[in-house]
C-alpha cells in the first residue's frame, strides 16, 4: 500500500490508466472501407491460392489398383486360420496410360478397416517398443500373452493385426520378360519414429534380445526375422511395423509402402482381406509440394474466395445504395 | 439455537398442558418466591453465548463439503469425477478432478478465513467481562456466563450484554439514556425508566434484597414491542403488582449514555435477546447473469445427455453385426465378453457422458468468480467515485452483482439525506407575518447580534418585536436537543461554529437547524441542566426556564409540545409541528398570512414548520400536569391514552409564525437523475415529507420536468371520489396514448412519448395494496402497476407508520412501506430488475429487499451503507456506477457467458462427430494434455482479460449518452435468440474444423514426402485450428486494445504453439503412451496442412464478421452508432446543460436516440465511408414494431 503525503487522503484510490480503465488502447471500428477492402483482400487471395492448388493437383498422376477381388481366392484360403502361413500368389497386370514423372510412392490402401477404436489404440506397449523393457505388456490386452504365459512381443491388437501382403512391382516388357521395378524401403516412416521412439531392446543378437517373449499370434515370423534382406531393418525398427503402428484417423485409410523411381508393376502378395470385410488396394501417386492428388484443398479454397468476393460485391452495393438514399435524405 | 427448537417442540407436544411456555417467570437474582406465591419452577434457558458462526472446528468439513457440492454445478463435476474414477474412461479422472479440487479448496479456505473472523469476534463478544451482583457484592464475570435471572450492574457507555429490565439508576428519577445506534440507527438519546417500585434500590446490598419475580412473553423479534409483569415481594405484604413496558426493558446492543450506572435483571439472553434474533444473514441475491447461465447450463446438460444417448443407441446398432462389434483385429478380453449387455450399455452411455463432459467447464464458474471479484476493484478503484469532502470512496460488499448494475429498471431512491444532503439550513421565518432571512453565513462566520436578520418588509412594532422575541424563544425552547460539550459524538453532526464548543445532538436534524439558525438571531441554547434549560438572549444574559413537561413528537400528531416556567413564574406551553397539524388547534394569529407564506415555501422545497404558544396560569397547568401523569400511569391503551391527554393540551393555541429550513439537494442530484431518465430508468423518490416539499424538491432535481403531466393519487382525491374512479381515471389517461401500443420490450420508451409523473400518498397507496373482502384488491394492484408502468417517475410520500402496519405484515427493523413497494415492483408480472438506494437505518429494509442495494454514506450512520451491496459517497456516483460500470459489467460477463458456451461447443462437437468414424468407440480425439489444457490455460486468460477491460464504447461516451443503457436493458444479450445464434455459431465452426480436416485427410497424402498422418495428427490439426479460431473470435469480438489484450491474446496462442513444440518433441518419461511425439512438428512441415489451417480459420470467422458488418450497416443499435461516432466529434460536444434539457419539448423526448443520432449524422457527412444515418431510422423501428407516435412524434419521412 503506498501511503500519500497526507495521511488522511490514503485511502483516495491511486489515479493510475489500469485502475481508472483509461489504459492507452486501440479501438477498432470497423468501418466500410477498411471491411471492404478486408473482404476483397481474402478474396483475392483465397482465389489465388486455389487455383494454384487445383493446378498443381492436377499435375499429379494416380492410379489405384483394387485387389479385393482378384486376389479373393487367396482370401479365401486364408480364412483358415491353420493356412495362415501358407503362400498365396495372384498377379494383376494394369497398364499405365500416362508417364508418371518425378517420384512414385505406392501405398497399400484398407477400406472399413478401423484402427481408430478406442481399445485397438490403447492396445500397445511403449515401453516395449521403446526397448526399454521387452516384457511390459501391461496396457496390451488382450493380446499380451500367448496361451502359456509368454509375453508377446510386439504385443497388442494393433502390431497382431499388421498389413503382411507383400506387394511386387514388375514391369512387363513383353509376355515373358519380366523386371522387377527396384523398390526403396527406407524414409517411408517419420525420422523420430525410426530412431527415437520405437528402439529395440539392446542385444548384441536381435534374437536373443527377444529371448523370452513369443510372436503375435497372427505373425507367420518372429518381429526380429521380418525383413530378411535387410538385418538392420528387423525388430521393432522395422519400417513397415513402424508405419502400421502409426494409427489411422480413418477406417479408409492409405499407408505408405515402398518408393520407387521408374514405373510398370507386378503384384504378389495374400492379404486375408474378408475376415475385416473391408477391402484392399495398391495405389501409386506421384507428388508435389501440396501433397497428393486431392481437389478439395484447391476446390475449398476457390469456393471461399468467390463467396468473399460475392460478400463484397453485395456489401459494397447495399451500401452505395443505402449512401445515396441517404443524400436524397439530406436534400430534402 | 438449539434451545429454542426444543423449545418448539416442546411447545408443541405440550400445548394442551399448560400456558406456560408462553411467557417465562423471571426469578429476579435467582432467590425463590415466597411460599404462598407459584411454585418456584426452574427453567432451562439458554446461556448469554452469541453464535454467529457457522461452522465448529469438528463440523466444518463435513458441512463445508455438503455446502459446496449443493451447488449444482459443483455437484456434476463430482459426479463426472466419480464416473472416471469408476469406469474405464478414455479421459483421465485427473482432467475433471483437479480443477474441482482446486475450486473447492479455495472456497473452503475462504470460508473457513470468514468463519473463523466470526469465531473471533464471537470470543470476543462473549468473553468481555459483565459486572453483576451477587450475594450483595459487585462480581465480574464474562458475558458468556450470564444466566437469565443475574442482576448486571452497567455503567455508562457501556453497552448491554443481554436483554434487561431496568431496575434502577444512579439518576435519581430512575431514568437513563440510551442510544440505539447499532440496533436501529437511531443515534438519538432514548429514555428509559425504571420500575417504579425499585428504582429506590441504589446500592449493591439493596439490589441484593429485592425479592421480586417477573413474568414476560417469550423473546420474539420486534424491538419495539415488550409486555411484562413484575411482582414485587414486600414483607409479608401482598406483592405488588407492576406491568412492564418497552420502556422498562433495555436492550443488548444499546449503550448507555448520560447516566453513571444502572442496575436491571437479565430476562433474555445470549441467542434469545432481540438483537440476536434481529440478526437474519443476508438472503443471497442472484442476478439475472446468474439466472440465465443456469438455464443456459441446464440446456447444455440435455445436449450433453441426449449427445451420450444418440451415440450409445447408434453405438449397439452399429454393433449389431458381430464383425463390427468384435472384429478380428481388436478382440475382447474375456470379462468383456461376458459382461452384462444393460450393465454395458450404461458403462457405454456413462463413457460418453465423460467425453463430452468438457461442454460444461469448471473453468467458467472459475472465470465468472474471477471476473466478478477482479471486476468490483474498478468501482473501488474508482477516482470519480471518491468524495474528497468526506473521504469516502465506494464500497463494494458484493461482487455477485457487478452486472446487474447493467440490468435496473427502477431506481428507488430515499429523499433525505440521498437525494438532499441531509444537512438541513435555516432558510426564514415568518413571525406574525412578516419574513426574517437570517444573514447569510459565510464560512460559519455568525453574527450573533439583532443586525443579523434582514427584514422582507416593514418593521414590527414594539408588540411585534415582543412576538417576535417570543418566537425566538420558542425555537429555542420547544425542542429535544441535547448539548454535549466535547466533541465525542458518533457522527460528524455538530454546529457550524465549533468555536463554542457546544454540540447540538437531535434525532431530527431539522431541529437543529432551528436551534442553529435562531443562534444566528441572537438566541443561544446553552444546556439543560436539571430541568432548567438555559438560553443565551440578545443582551448576552441567561434565561432560565424549568422544563416542565415535553409531550414527544409522534407522527402521527405531526407536533410536539414543551411547557415551561419562565423565571418571572410564567408558565408557557410551546407546540411547533407541521402546518396541517398546527393551524386547527389555533384560535389566534395571522393564520391566513402564515398559511400563504408556508405554502409559499413549500412550493420552494422547503421543510416547513409552524410555532405556537399559549400562556398557562398555575391551575391550568395543574390540570394539565394531573391530566398526564394519569395518562402516564395507566396500565391499559397508555400510548392512546396520552395521545388523548396531548390532543386535549395543545388546543386554543396562538399562532406565532412559521419556519423554514432548507434541505439543500445533494450536487448533480438532478443531473443524475435526468441521466437516469434518459437511460429508460424509472425513478422512484420514496419521502417522508409533505406532498408539496416532496414534489418541490422533484421538480428541483427533474425528476419532474416542466412538460410532465403530474398524475396525483393522494388521500384528498381519494376522499372526493371513491378510489375505484380515481385509478380507472387515471389509467385511462394514462393509457389513452398508449393504448394502441403493445407494451413489450421497451415501457420505457412508451412512458417518453408523453412524460407522465405519479404523485402517491401513504395512505392512498395501503387502501390500494389492502385486501378486499371481494377479493378485488389484486385488481387495483394490476391497474396501480399499470400506471406506474407508464410514469417515468413516480414520488411516494410516505405513510404514516400506524398505516404502515395495516398493510404489511411486520417487518423488523424496517419501514415496511418501501421494502413493500419495492416488493411490489419486484413481484410484478414483468419481473423488473430493482435497484433502492438510501442512506439511513430506514431504508436497509427496501435496500435489501430489491436486487440491488446501494447505500449512501450519509449522516444518519453507516446502517445502510453496511446492509447495501454497493455502498457509495454521493448520490451522483449512482450515475457513472449505472451507466458505465454497470453496463460495461453487464456487456463484459454476458460476452463471457456466451464465448465460454461457444467455444466449448467448439472444442466438443468435433469429438462427437468423430464417433462416427470410430464405431462410437469413445475414442479421443484430441490428446488428454489438449484436452485438460484447453479451458484452463490456452483459452482462458484472454477471454478473462476481455471480460475485465473491455470496453465496447468508452467510458466518456457512455457517460455521455445515458440511452445507451437501453440497449442492454432487459437482460439483451444473453436473449435466447443470441444464445442460439452463439451455439450455431459454435457448431458451424465445429464442423468447419473437423469436415476440413476430414477431407483433407481422407483419400490424400498431405506431406510432400509421401509419409502419412495417423490420428493423433488429425486431432491435433482439428485443435490447432479450433484454438486460433476461438481466440481470433474473441480478438474480432475486441474493442478495446491495451497492450494487456495484445499481450495475452497473442501470448496465449504463442503459449499453445509453444506447448506443442515442447510437448511433442520430448519422450516423456512420466508418460506410459508417446502418442504425441513429433506429431505437432511434423504436421506444420506440411505444406497442405498450414493452408488448410488457414482456410479452416478464414471459414470459420468469416460468417461471423459478415454478420456483424452487415448488422451494423442495416440495423446499426444506438450502442453500435456510438461506436462508429468519430470521437473528433463528440470531443466537441457541451455537456448537457440542465437548461437545455430543460427546454427539450415532446419531440426530443420522444425520440430517445435523437440527440446521438444527430451527431451521428453529422459525422456521416464528414466521413465518406460510414454506414448512412438512414440506418438509425431502420433502427428505431426495428425496436418498436408497432409504435405509432402519438403527438410530437418524430418528423414522419418514410416511417
């Protein structure tokens, strides 16, 4: 309390801008003009904006290949859960109409596939897939331990039910000849995912640092074995399981695959796709810097920017015309 | 307390028995009656403990809990926590757990600081010690101790522990004087009187002998009322009988004044005496904010239900195909499987219930208690509101109604002493017809000798100036004044010169002011000592006169009397009072040229009195003197008995002349009240004064203008013609007008169109409030209601208290006529919003009663002040506490109330939507770090800033304009309609973020490197989106920008990117889930994703300012005018001058925007862009649909 000079006026309040609310402010009006102008700017830029996302979208080549079908045979053979480890091979030629210029990511793609349920995300074990402690299947329910006691590893719904087709890329150079397209497995997963969140348990062998838990119970391999080319992609490392763990905001959703260069395709591979009764498909898109080929982004843009510009137009007419009736006023 | 309701019970399972519990028998120092009288039967009464607390060390958590959680909203909260802690929840207990910790936290430590004040002062209270006898000696003892029976010795200035009954006194005529100031206000000395037949016991050993016992009624409430009998054991002798009056009893709380000691036997103690039974906390008042934010929670609570039924039904049909309800990817444990379907449905709905929980946040209760208690520091702070004379400033006793300022429709003031100054200055008088003014006086300079008076007209002659000697000796004689020497009086009430260290003391300022004023002419009282009260005459030289007799002011008599004997033996009876009162018991005097020159006064809004006299000759004063002694001593009907004695003594009295005293209004009274006016205000004026003064003193500060049509519903129309005609008369004039108009929205505005002004009487208004045997009294009150509806102001004079008690049940404490008619107004079918404001004891009833009270800092002690919810300095600060504080209060927590319901729909209705995707799985959308963050710290502190500084129009211009009140009136923005549209609001904005997010993520890759997005990133897009847009709509909804609303607005959204980053790019160890890791970082490294946050913002506000641009452009309200008035301009504009308002005919007033709208216009001119003036025209008649002017309407142009 600061005490004034005469002590019978202490309790005069003190006359500073915050108490007397006569802070220094800016007052925004909102008058024609500036309002106008505002609207036309966005406008402007809305519109600019769109149609530059429209241009670019559609520079971008697609092609989704549905395999649902085709490869139900296979489906159908794993239905039986003794087959699961079975080999199944369908091939679907296609043909590319266009050159797809620059690079080309394939992605697999899942219809009515949920892996947003509440308790499908829950079902993971981070401390595990962090490496710290390969036995903590706590939150993994219920897939945290096979039938006599051992821990899984990776354990929980989501790493059991991993997308495990495998997806060949050849080119069909004529009836006989066939060359398999190169396919980069590496950078399809976020760098942090790969080398800071998921880690495996510190080993010098991989298998022996699984010692002591068992596979899922849908894997047809152990998590250490599952890229048998590459070693260092093994365990939870691995780019695929990385990605799959990688949950989806929808039940249609798309998951990165592999990245190539060059184009033609070939595909191998048995997806047990009616036990979801969803449906499965390989897509290959190029991209930009906007992304995939999607309108929306471009078409929203568009439509904002013309319903501003329609905002103006009607504003800045009832205004001319309510100014005028008032200078017909003011003559009067 | 608990006493007594055993008592009750008792009372009531005993009632056939006995009449006992109906009166208590008083053993008086606890000796037994003799044999012979009743059996000496012991009671139980309660011990002289006060308990004002509420709560015990052992009792006060449990009660505090049961307290709170009664609360509603706190209740809910529990019962969420509950579930969460029950149930398998996707949100963690903590998220509604730790905010409903900390609310109850600190209220309890609040209450428990309040509670133990209480205990302290309690202590303190029961623990001071008490003087009382016994076994013939003086004993000390504490208070606490005191049982009923125990003789208390008192001495002077000490104040009563417990109800007594006055034994006797060191006076020798066994009386003693006492103030009430505590109790009632009255700081005037009461006299009271012993027993008769022990005021002889003087001494301790005395006392001790007397053998008596005393039957009284049980303690009840009034303090005016007591009945008692006390038997008096002489030896052996029958006893003697004496009854027992309120005189005899005093009261704990009053002090003891003028008198050395007392003795008097305790007959009430501890929570039974009259002063602790007075004591009735204070019922809380709840603003119309507080009501509407209720049924608003109440309407978000059946969204919130029916949103957790729609997904639980759409859940089990969903699940209605076993694929869906257990696919093979997320099977269920086996306790799941087996559980019970019902029990799982409302585990389901319970889930839901949970996740959506966040639509009803703790945090706003939070904010709102915040914003209110943060808020009422600006009226403290106040400097206008400061009054340098007194050095008072404003005082805020509840912060619950900061915004019901905003909201009053009545204003009902007290005169004297809130609209007057209550410091009363001898104007004139008139002796015999001729008028003296006192010269006047400067800087309390007096000149005390003849020279002093100035003469209107001719000179008296020689018997004149005896008259007039006479008159001046009357003034000085006929009066109740007490001289205290030093200057210890409570209350600042003392003569103008304190150079003669004498101060006068009077319970009615008005004498005075008399006595004060005939000073200034020569006369001086100096004291009354002994029953001889001495006057300094003209000459200098003592005059004593022996005060025979007083016969006490009563208002119902209007008069008072006093009889003395003059030093040459001559006996005189002087009787002062009001004119009506006075002139039919004068047989001689100018009657007719008084009578001009008091109505002559009263017409200038003085107070008026009348002096008269008649000389006395020893037998006539016998008489007299027997007349009142055996009217004194009557056992029955004693107060009739003396009014009749009176009625027969001041009769054939000589008129000497009249008085007037000015009671001064208080500063820019009349500026304020037109200021009240003009902000569709209606006011009130509740007086106790004479018709003309009152009406006098309306016109003086416009309450009254020139142009009002004075509507009179007084006792003398009454008695012309039957009540019946008079309101059907003027109901019909005052509806003739607005008849055709369908009385909606805006009764204030109707009342402009021709100014009606109401003058009602006491006793006109209790025949209109008295039941009727038919039954029809609800009728005249209809029609009565009708009138004042359409009169802007209204001047009730008030009734006299015998009146009063015949229509209102009585009210302790109070004046029942004003906390009536507030009552009434309260009651009404249109339910207005009641603000009483007054000054004195008198008033604490109406001040509590409306929904806002506002005490003035006065003269007649600090009574209303303490029982006010605001209390103030001066009259004119009600102007800026209503017009500014209030509105922008109002504007500022129904802004608050509305964004907080807005954004929370914002923030739920995404989640709701996404159980569409999710098979209704409960899962979250948003992580629970966002989730819990959310209300309580990105978007909490701007919208708490907002609601403390914002100011939609500047102070000056509110100040300014008072018809921009209107727009707020009515509870305007927190309608429905304006709810709905918030909600809309909301919900549109909802979907915008989650569909936007929705299809960009569907079907699309949005990075450039091909990687994918999974849930997490999706939510935290929707909430990125979600947290800029709410805050941008509160930095759009802005006005005002200090530095302090760029700080936190754009610090808060800095804070939420900043938490992100540090969120997202850390593994917490504490945390079992790294769901968050890198998401944030990684969506803003997508280029698709920043446009799309962008657009969703852009979408979401841009209905919004649409609305808003083209509202103000077509349907400007007078507020938004105000808004876009160039400030340039109204710089320039004058103050309103009281003639200009004054000269303001029918077309002005009946047009309440005009005067803004005119500056508006011209500013339109010298701006090119604003919107046109044709717009305050739309206006106008958007408010009133269907108004048709009815004379000196606005120039008819195109309607």
């Amino acid at each position: 309390m600061k005490t004034t000079p005469q002590g019978c006026q202490s309790r005069l309040p003190d006359n500073t801008a915050l108490k007397q609310q006569q802070l220094p402010a800016y007052r925004l009006q909102l008058s024609a003009t500036g309002v106008l102008s505002g609207f036309f700017a966005t406008g402007v830029f809305c519109l600019g904006v769109g149609i530059i996302l429209i241009l670019s979208a559609k520079s971008i080549k697609e092609i989704e290949i549905n395999y649902t079908k085709i490869c139900a045979n296979c489906a159908k053979l794993r239905e039986n859960a003794v087959n699961f480890d079975k080999e199944c091979t369908c091939s679907i030629p296609f043909h590319i109409p266009e050159t797809m210029q620059g690079n080309v990511y394939m992605y697999y793609k899942l219809y009515g596939f949920y892996q947003n349920l509440y308790g499908y995300i829950l079902s993971r074990s981070n401390s595990q897939l962090l490496g710290t402690d390969v036995k903590d299947v706590g939150s993994c329910a219920p897939f945290r331990e096979s039938h006599n006691g051992t821990p899984i590893a990776p354990c929980g719904a989501i790493a059991n039910s991993i997308f495990n087709d495998t997806i060949i890329l050849s080119y069909n150079l004529n009836s006989s000849i066939h060359i398999k397209v190169p396919m980069l497995r590496s950078g399809i997963t976020w760098w942090t995912d790969k080398y800071v969140k998921f880690r495996n348990p510190s080993s010098n062998n991989l298998s022996s640092a699984f010692a002591g838990t068992t596979k899922p119970p849908y894997w047809p391999k152990p998590v250490y074995e599952l890229d048998e080319e590459d070693p260092g992609n093994n365990g939870f490392i691995n780019d695929d399981f990385i990605v799959w763990m990688r949950t989806a905001a929808f039940p249609t959703f798309k998951k990165l695959y592999r990245r190539l260069s060059r184009t033609q395709c070939f595909i191998e591979g048995l997806p047990a796709v009616t036990r979801f009764r969803g449906e499965k498909s390989v897509v290959l898109s190029t991209l930009t810097w906007s992304g995939g080929r999607s309108l929306f982004l471009g078409l929203a843009y568009t439509v904002t920017g013309a319903v501003t510009w329609l905002a103006t137009f009607s504003m800045m007419a009832a205004h001319l015309m309510l100014k005028e009736r008032k200078m017909f006023f003011s003559q009067q | 307390m608990d006493c007594s309701l055993v008592r009750t019970l008792v009372r009531r399972y005993c009632a056939g028995e006995e009449n006992w519990v109906d009166s208590r028998t008083i053993y008086v120092g606890h000796r037994e009656p003799p044999p012979g009288a009743d059996a000496y039967i012991p009671q139980r009464y309660p011990d002289n403990r006060i308990v004002s607390s509420k709560y015990t060390f052992w009792n006060f958590i449990p009660k505090n809990l049961f307290e709170q959680f009664r609360r509603i909203a706190n209740f809910y909260f529990l019962i969420i926590f509950l579930v969460q802690l029950i149930i398998d929840t996707p949100t963690s207990p903590v998220t509604s757990g730790l905010p409903l910790f900390f609310v109850i936290t600190v209220t309890a430590i609040k209450q428990g600081y309040e509670d133990w004040l209480r205990h302290k002062a309690d202590n303190a209270m029961n623990q001071c010690s008490v003087h009382f006898i016994q076994h013939g000696k003086l004993v000390r003892k504490q208070s606490r101790k005191l049982r009923v029976g125990d003789i208390v010795m008192v001495k002077e200035d000490e104040t009563f522990p417990c109800d007594l009954v006055f034994l006797s006194s060191s006076r020798g005529d066994g009386t003693c004087h006492v103030t009430t100031a505590s109790l009632d206000g009255e700081s005037s000395h009461k006299t009271h009187y012993a027993v008769q037949d022990t005021k002889g016991f003087h001494t301790e050993e005395d006392i001790d002998g007397l053998h008596a016992t005393i039957e009284c009624e049980q303690p009840q409430p009034d303090l005016y009322k007591f009945v008692g009998r006390i038997n008096v054991y002489n030896d052996l002798n029958d006893p003697v009988v004496r009854p027992l009056g309120s005189e005899n009893l005093l009261l704990r709380g009053a002090t003891l004044k003028n008198t050395e000691k007392i003795f008097g036997v305790a007959i009430y103690t501890g929570m039974e005496t009259k002063m602790a039974l007075n004591y009735q906390s204070k019922s809380q008042k709840r603003s119309a904010v507080e009501k509407s934010m209720n049924v608003f929670l109440i309407v978000y609570l059946c969204i919130l239900i029916s949103k957790a039924l729609i997904n639980t039904v759409l859940k089990y049909v969903w699940q209605s195909e076993p694929f869906r309800d257990e696919p093979w990817y997320n099977q269920k444990t086996e306790s799941e499987r087996q559980r019970n379907l019902f029990l799982r449905a409302f585990t389901d709905f319970l889930a839901f219930m949970v996740l959506f929980n966040y639509i009803i946040p703790v945090s706003m209760y939070v904010t709102v208690e915040m914003q209110k208690f943060f808020g009422s520091y600006f009226i403290t702070w106040d400097e206008e509101m400061f009054d340098e004379d007194t050095g008072e400033g404003p005082v805020v006793n509840t912060s619950d109604l900061n915004e019901e300022l905003g909201q009053v429709e009545y204003v009902f003031t007290d005169k004297t002493g809130t609209l007057t100054e209550n410091n009363m200055e001898f104007k004139e008088c008139c002796i015999e017809g001729h008028v003296y003014v006192p010269h006047a006086v400067c800087n309390g300079q007096v000149l005390p000798d003849a020279s002093g008076i100035d003469m209107i007209d001719s000179s008296p002659g020689v018997s004149g100036r005896e008259r007039e000697e006479l008159f001046f000796r009357a003034i000085c004689l006929c009066h109740t004044i007490q001289v205290k020497d030093d200057d210890e009086v409570d209350g600042p009430r003392k003569s103008p010169d304190s150079g003669k260290s004498c101060v006068y003391i009077s319970s009615s300022p008005d004498e005075v002011a008399l006595v004060e004023g005939v000073q200034r002419l020569g006369f001086t009282f100096l004291r009354l000592k002994n029953n001889y009260m001495e006057i300094l005459n003209r000459d200098n030289a003592i005059e004593r006169f022996e005060l025979l007799e007083i016969l006490s002011f009563d208002s119902v008599r209007r008069r008072m009397s006093v009889i003395v004997k003059s030093a040459t033996g001559e006996i005189y009876l002087f009787c002062k009072g009001a004119d009506s009162s006075i002139f039919p018991q004068v047989i001689e005097g100018r009657v007719d040229q008084i009578r001009a020159r008091v109505e002559h006064s009263a017409v200038e809004g003085l107070r008026t009195l009348c002096v008269a006299y008649k000389r006395l000759i020893q037998e006539e004063y016998e008489g007299v003197r027997k007349l009142l002694q055996a009217a004194k001593m009557a056992l029955q009907d004693r107060e009739k008995k003396l009014a009749e004695a009176y009625e027969q003594i001041e009769k054939d009295l000589i008129l000497l002349g009249a008085t007037a005293v000015e009671d001064r209004l208080q500063e820019k009274a009349a500026d304020t009240i037109e200021a009240l006016q003009k902000a569709g205000i209606k006011v009130w004026v509740l007086t106790g004064d004479k018709m003309e003064t009152a009406a006098a003193t309306c016109y003086a500060c416009k309450l009254f203008r020139r142009n009002t049509q004075l509507l009179e519903l007084t006792t003398k129309k009454i008695e012309e013609q039957s009540l019946h005609d008079v309101l059907f008369e003027l109901s019909k004039t005052v509806l003739r007008c607005s008849g055709g108009l369908t009385r909606d929205n805006f009764s204030g505005l109707s009342a402009d169109v021709h100014d009606y002004g109401l003058i009602i009487d006491g006793a006109a208004l209790s025949l209109i409030m008295k039941p009727q045997e038919d039954g029809s009294s609800s009728n005249y009150r209809e029609v009565f209601l009708e009138i004042c509806r359409n009169c802007s102001a209204v001047l009730c004079c008030r009734m006299a208290p015998l009146q009063k008690a015949q229509v209102h049940a009585p009210c302790p404490l109070s004046l029942a006529s004003d906390w009536g008619i507030v009552k009434l107004i309260k009651l009404s079918k249109e339910h207005p919003i009641t603000l009483a404001i007054g000054d004195g004891a008198n008033d604490v009833s109406m001040i509590l009663e409306a929904h806002v009270g506002v005490g003035v800092v006065g003269k007649e002690g600090r009574q209303a002040a303490r029982n006010s919810d605001y209390a103030i300095p001066k009259f004119k600060h009600l102007k800026k506490m209503l017009l500014v504080h209030g509105h922008l209060y109002y504007v500022r927590i129904s802004e608050l109330v509305q964004y907080f319901f807005y954004k929370n729909v914002c923030f739920i209705f995404p989640q709701f939507l996404y159980q569409f995707f999710c098979g209704f799985s409960q899962q979250t959308l948003y992580d629970t770090a966002y989730l819990t963050l959310y209300n309580i710290s990105f978007t909490s502190l701007p919208i708490l800033l907002y609601s403390l500084v914002e100011q939609h129009v500047g102070i000056d211009t509110l100040r300014r304009d008072p018809s921009l009140y209107r727009d707020v009136t009515k509870n305007a923005l927190l309608r429905w309609r304006v709810f709905i549209y918030w909600t809309f609001l909301g919900v549109f904005d909802a979907l915008v973020f989650f569909f936007g997010a929705y299809f960009m993520f569907e079907n699309t890759t949005v990075t450039s490197n091909g990687q994918i997005f999974g849930n997490w990133t999706f939510g935290t897009l929707v909430f990125t989106v979600m947290v800029f847009t709410v805050t941008l709509k509160l930095a759009l909804d802005t006005h005002y920008w200090t530095w302090m609303n760029h700080f936190v607005l754009w610090g808060s959204l800095l804070f939420y990117v900043a938490f992100s980053l540090l969120w997202g790019g850390v593994v917490w160890p504490f945390l079992s889930y790294q769901r968050m890791y890198y998401v944030f970082i990684q969506m803003l490294s997508s280029g698709p994703a920043w446009l799309a946050i962008v657009l969703l913002i852009t979408v979401s506000l841009l209905p919004d300012v649409l609305k808003k641009v083209l509202c103000q452009q077509l349907w400007p309200s007078a507020t938004e005018r105000a808004q876009n008035t160039c400030v340039r301009w109204q710089d320039h504009l004058p103050e309103l001058t009281p003639l200009a308002s004054l000269q303001s005919l029918h077309p002005s007033a009946a047009w309440p925007g005009s005067h803004s709208e005119q500056v508006t216009s011209l500013c339109w001119e010298s701006k090119e862009h604003e919107a046109p003036a044709h717009g305050a025209r739309l206006s106008l008649s958007r408010r009133h649909p269907s108004w048709k002017p009815c004379f000196g309407g606005p120039p008819s142009g195109d309607g």
